[in-house]
C-alpha cells in the first residue's frame, strides 16, 4: 500500500472525511479574436468533505510524512475514546519507532507513518453500530 492510499484511508476510516472527487466538465466559450464558439474543459481536484469544517484539498493531506498531520490522527484517536497511545524509540540511535494504539502495535523508521498504520488498525478493530 502506497503511503498515499494510507493518508486517504486515514482521512476516511480515521477521520471521518469523505472523498470527493467531481467529474470534469466542459462548457462553450466564445474565442475572442475569431468570434466562434470553442470547448473548454474545467477539470476538478479531488478533496475531502470534513464535517462542521471547511473543505479540504486531498493533495494537501499528508498524514504518513507530515508529523503536524499525524498528530492532527492522534488527536481525532483520542477523541474516540478509551485507546492509550505509546510511542517510544526502539534503539538508542533513534532509528526505529513504536506506536501501540489500543492492541494494535506499529513499528517502522518513519514516526508519521507509523501513526497512521497503528490508528487504521485500531479503528478498523473498532466494532461500528448498525444505523437505525
């Protein structure tokens, strides 16, 4: 799994945003030197849907290498309820990382990804209530 599909499953499963991608359109404008109609196309960028906040650019979500965004993960894991967060460095040259979430460990040489590997395996373990 590439550390782009990551960052969008953690901005779903982990945050609770919604993927939008809006299909590109084409609209007739009329060109000015010579007066006749030409297409033009208006081509979308994905983003995400964030509840109770403003919409958010998908290629500005960068969760497995922005230690800023991981942070904005762990955060959103804590709201969720009672889930203890470890993170310590495994050796002492500091190259490894371990993050346990709830049951779940992760462990690997960047702390950003490691965060957002430890939380989707915690929320995907959650057990989700049917809706009504």
């Amino acid at each position: 799994m590439t550390l782009c599909e990551i960052d969008r499953l953690v901005a779903e499963k982990v945050m609770g945003w919604k993927y939008i991608q809006l299909k590109s359109k084409v609209y007739i404008d009329e060109d000015e030197e010579t007066g006749t109609e030409k297409e033009e196309w208006i081509h979308f960028s994905p983003f995400y849907i964030r509840p109770g906040m403003n919409n958010f650019a998908f290629h500005l979500w960068h969760p497995t290498s922005d230690i800023a965004h991981a942070f904005v993960v762990l955060e959103k894991v804590i709201e969720m309820g009672d889930i203890k967060i470890h993170c310590h460095r495994k050796d002492s040259i500091g190259t490894d990382f371990s993050v346990t979430i709830g049951l779940f460990q992760e462990c690997g040489h960047k702390l950003p990804e490691v965060i957002c590997r430890a939380a989707l395996k915690a929320v995907n373990a959650k057990p989700t209530t049917p809706e009504a």
